[in-house]
C-alpha cells in the first residue's frame, strides 16, 4: 500500500514536473534567442543555446530604442493604474457587500455582467469621448496617459467582486462590535475591513498592475506621441521592413517580464492567499 501511493505521489510529481516544463517553454526559448549570435535564430536544428553566450544583445537592446523612456512611462501608468483600482474598487465591494440598501443585489448583477463586455465592443466610443475631451495626442503626459489611467478610478467589476466576496467572508460580529463602540461606516472600512483584506487587495493589485503592463491595444488605440509610448509600443521599434532585430527583441522582452515575475515572487503568497480566501461567500 506505501509503495502504491508513493508511485501515485511520483507519478503526479512528474505530471506537474512536464506541465509546469510545457509553460516554461517560450519562456526559455526567449530566453536562448536573447542570447544567440543573430545568424544563428533560424538554425536547424533548432538549438536552445548557442555557446558563445552574446551578453552583450542586452546592452545592445537597451540602446537599441529609447527603452528606458518607455519603461518609465509603462511603470508609471502601471502604477497609477494601481491606485487608481485601490481607491475605486473596495468602495464599491464594501457597498455591495457590507451596507443594505435598495437596489443593490440587482445593480451588482448589473456591474458583474460588464465582465462579459469586451474591451473591442467599447473601444470606438471610448475613442470618440478622449477626443472629445482633447486627451488623444495630448502633449501633456498626464493627459495624454488619462485614457489609460482614469478609468481604473472608476472601478473594475471583476476586482469589485473578487473584494466583494472576500469582504462577505470577514465575520459580521467584528464590524457589529466596531458600530456599537461608535464606529461610523468609514471607520469601520478603513480601520477593519481594509487591514482584513490585505490578501485580496494584494491580490488585486497584482493583477492590476501586469494588466496595464502587459496592455497593448489600448495604448496603441490612445497613445499617438512616441515620447509617451509604453514598453509593449516601444518594442514594435525591434521590427523595420526589411529586417528584425530577433535577438535583441527577445532581449528586451526578458527584462520587459521581469518585473511581473519580481512581483508576484515577493507577492505570491498573499496572492494565493487572497485567490483562495474571494469564493468564501456567494
């Protein structure tokens, strides 16, 4: 019987071994061009690594384009982007979780279902209102980020109901007991329920953040000034007409992950944490 569960134990380890291998894959292979001579990406038989190791295409890429301009302006999107969902979206959840009031089942109902909206069905007369407020092609670059960054202030529905969830778990007794001390509703929010939702709000934010790292239609769709480009922009430069820089694009792609991955590394156990803790409560 020991034998038999140890070969089931092994038999899953190496299942999740190959699958966790199969998502590694580009990323390895990423990896491996990056570090290639460029007559050698298009060698058959493909070959992970090509030995000398060229280090040198990562410099080389960084001066490539105007990389550090673009990585700015992608960090300080991305964390905007960030606040903008902390200020908006736990509101939102603690109204239609914690507070009775009329209407707010159905309403709920009402924001869950725009999470089946796709940003394409939208993107034309979001287009048409930016313009019309002079944001498209704005010099500014706060303005001229705005398309990106000011919708997040008004909220996410699927991060207003992963909070919403995560806030119908915490015990009805803690928040009974703060409003019979004398507890108003913004006190309660701030000083229970938020210090509470650390996990779901880091959770959250992660998930914030790699959205407006990782985003490409937008920008492309609002941004028209090349010194406000974001790094997914920027790294369209990397192709021309009559040839690609291969390996310095895949260069600049590994560094252009790493802060996702740095994130979630050092985040990853609240994150786990507050995915696991947001299905609670229906």
């Amino acid at each position: 019987m020991t034998t038999l569960r140890r070969r089931t134990s092994v038999d899953k380890h190496l299942l999740l071994l190959a699958t966790a291998l199969m998502f590694l894959l580009p990323m390895i292979w990423m990896l491996s061009t990056s570090l290639k001579p460029k007559n050698e990406v298009f060698v058959f038989p493909p070959q992970f690594f090509s030995m000398p190791l060229v280090w040198n295409n990562y410099p080389d890429a960084l001066k490539f384009i105007d990389f550090w301009r673009y990585f700015f302006n992608t960090l300080v999107i991305a964390v905007l982007s960030v606040v903008g969902t902390l200020v908006s979206c736990p509101i939102a959840a603690y109204g239609f979780s914690r507070i009775k009031w009329g209407l707010r089942e159905p309403l709920f109902y009402v924001c869950l279902s725009t999470i089946m909206l796709p940003f394409v069905a939208v993107m034309v007369p979001t287009y048409i209102l930016f313009n019309q407020f002079g944001w498209i092609g704005n010099m500014n670059f706060l303005w001229g980020w705005g398309p990106l960054i000011i919708p997040t202030f008004g909220g996410n529905p699927l991060y207003i109901f992963l909070l919403r969830q995560f806030f119908l778990g915490i015990p009805a007794d803690l928040t009974e007991a703060a409003v019979i001390d004398g507890a108003n509703e913004l006190q309660v929010f701030v000083r229970i329920i938020l210090p509470l939702a650390k996990p779901a709000l880091t959770t959250i934010s992660i998930f914030a953040f790699v959205s407006a790292w990782t985003d490409f239609l937008a920008p492309r769709l609002f941004i028209t000034q090349k010194a406000q480009y974001t790094l997914s922009l920027g790294l369209l430069d990397y192709f021309s007409l009559h040839q690609t820089e291969w390996t310095y694009l895949m260069a600049a792609c590994v560094i252009f992950v790493l802060p996702v991955m740095t994130l979630f590394f050092f985040a990853q156990r609240q994150f786990v944490e507050g995915i696991s803790l947001t299905g609670i409560k229906a």
